[in-house]
C-alpha cells in the first residue's frame, strides 16, 4: 500500500457493556477508493462516526496523515459529537449521511455556502461594514460553490429549492457540499441507498471522477456490491464489529471468511 491518509489503529468502541467494535485496524490510501462492508449490525456506521467525530473511541487511534503531518482525530475531540464536528472538518475530513441532510428550504447554491461558513466567518463588523477581506472570502466561496455544482452536473438546479431536486440529484448536491469544504478525505454513508440503476451508475463515475481529478482520497460504506466492486481499489470487511478481511475486490470476494458472514454459515462449511 502506498502513504495511507488514514489509520485505523486497535480501535475499541463501547457503549456501556456492548462492544461495538473491538480491536479495529485498517488504513485507506491516499488518491484511492476504500469500501467498509459487512452484514447489518457488522459494526460499520459505529467506526464511521469514529473516524468522522460523532463519537469518541473508548480505545485506539484513527490518524489522518494531512499537510501537517498524522493528526489524532481522538485528540482533537475534546468530548463526544452528536452533531458533526468543525475541528474534524478542519483536519479535513467530510462526510455525507445514508438520509440525505440538505437544508431542503434553501436554494441549492446556499446549500454550498452554508458548508463554507468556517471560511467565510468573519467579526460582526467586517460583515456590517463589508470589508475588503469579507468580500473577497464571500466571492471565492461563490465561485467554489458553482465549481462544484457544475462538476457535478447541478448548475442547472443552482436557484432550485434543494427540496425540490429529484433524490439522485439531492444525493449529489450533498456530495458537492462536502466538496465545499476542501476536504482530504470524503467519507460516503450508503451513497447509493435509493438510487436506481441508472442514478447509481452515474454516482460510480462522480466518485471515480472525484479521486482521478482532485486528488481526493474516498472511504465509503455500502450495501450495493455492485458499486462496491466496480469503484472500490480496496475493500474492509467487518463482522460483529471485527475486522475479518481486508484486500483487494477479488481477493475479499473470494475470503470464505467474508462469504460465510454475507451466506450465515460456518466457514467450514463455506470450504467444505
């Protein structure tokens, strides 16, 4: 494996006396597209909201190796999140949700400029009185935001209601959100969940496209083998909540590790 961008080192994660994951590790690399995959209750969305800030791992570390070097995501939390995290999202790390979560009542141009208010903030009296800084943060941010629309095939919707976009294009307009943000890292919970064959297909190249154009690294769950197989470079396969393959598509399609979870039988009889 090339430089990871993120470590997943021993992670434990309780809540009370369930242990939801236990004992973790896995690594996704830099400029590549890795999927966590597993039964219902393998654990998967638990170590996602690890790795995204939502919560805090009793044990462990997850690192994300970013301009500045490796940073504990752990340290940066200073208790656990319900709501998303702004220190996550600047160590660049995004994410988007299996229930799509746009601000439906607004335009689907302010969806992208709500996502950048951590660059655009400023003191009340640089807004009130419109400064040169205020300005030139609100243009670029402007410009960042149909960037991202056009990259994937929204401009045409920017002064829509997001509300009002047909679901496929809701799922893109929150991945162009994310964009938004510059991350490093691009976490996708379920992004094909509701999407028929035509939009999923779409979606595959939209993320292809990401990590081939922009130099994005993906971490993704899905339940859609189909997509997984197609987009994925790499593939983590957990099972009540531990880790029971880890490689490339063909090498965990083949796991009879990983068939005996998806079938519910004995690895032996898998082998037998």
């Amino acid at each position: 494996m090339k430089t990871p961008i993120l470590e997943v080192q021993n992670v434990t994660m309780r809540f009370g006396g369930i242990v939801a994951n236990r004992d973790v590790s896995f690594a996704a690399e830099r400029g590549a597209i890795t999927a966590l995959i597993g039964p219902n209750g393998a654990g998967k969305t638990t170590i996602f909201n690890c790795i995204t800030g939502f919560y805090r791992a009793s044990e462990g570390r997850i690192l994300l190796n970013g301009r500045n070097g490796p940073q504990d995501i752990g340290q940066l939390m200073t208790r656990p999140i319900t709501g998303g995290s702004h220190l996550v999202t600047r160590a660049g790390i995004a994410r988007t949700f299996q229930n799509i979560r746009l601000f439906k009542e607004m335009s689907v141009v302010e969806n992208l400029l709500v996502a950048q208010h951590l660059a655009t903030r400023n003191n009340l009296l640089s807004g009130v009185f419109r400064t040169r800084a205020y300005r030139a943060a609100e243009t670029e941010a402007v410009d960042r935001a149909y960037f991202w629309l056009s990259q994937m095939n929204l401009a045409s919707d920017a002064n829509r209601l997001a509300g009002e976009l047909p679901y496929g294009r809701q799922r893109r307009l929150e991945i162009a959100r994310a964009m938004c943000t510059s991350p490093a890292l691009i976490c996708l919970d379920e992004p094909a969940a509701g999407l028929n064959p035509s939009e999923t297909r779409e979606l595959s190249e939209v993320i292809q496209r990401l990590c081939a154009e922009h130099d994005l690294s993906v971490l993704v769950i899905e339940h859609d083998m189909g997509l997984v197989m197609r987009i994925a470079d790499h593939i983590v396969v957990l099972d009540h909540g531990e880790v029971i393959s880890d490689g490339t598509p063909d090498s965990v399609a083949n796991d009879p590790a990983v068939i005996a979870a998806y079938l519910g039988v004995s690895e032996e009889e898998v082998t037998a």
